[in-house]
C-alpha cells in the first residue's frame, strides 16, 4: 500500500540546511503494518518532515480503510 503524505504546497524548507524539500518513499509502520509513504525529505540531510496534523489525519483513513477490509 503506498500514500501520498505531500501537502499541496511544496514548499517546505528544511531549517538547518535551508534546502527545499524534495518528495521521497518513507517506510511507516503504524499498527503492525508497514506503509510506503511519499513524504517530504530533504535531500541534504535526509530529514523526513511530516506535519503532524496531515499525518495523524491520514493515519485515521488508513485505519478506516484496514477495518473496510
Ligand atoms: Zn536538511
């Protein structure tokens, strides 16, 4: 299963590096499952940034796709 994480504007800028963030496949594991996720990394330093709200509001949709199973 594979999601997109990516906010609708790109335009995150890692703080240390001041690069912008390039999209990039992250592996989540969320209740004993491993998703592949496009998210926001930055190509520098490898940060993952993921916006807490966005990620906590897609985990609930992918709970609800799980328990539609
Ligand atoms: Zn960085």
């Amino acid at each position: 299963m594979s999601l997109r994480f990516l906010p609708q504007d790109m335009n995150w800028i890692c703080r240390p590096c001041r690069e912008p963030l390039q999209p990039g496949m992250v592996e989540l594991h969320y209740m004993g499952n491993v998703f592949k996720v496009e998210l926001p990394v930055c190509p520098k330093c490898g940060a993952v940034l993921i916006a807490e709200e966005l990620a906590l509001g897609r985990m609930l949709e992918v709970e609800q796709l799980l328990e539609d199973k």
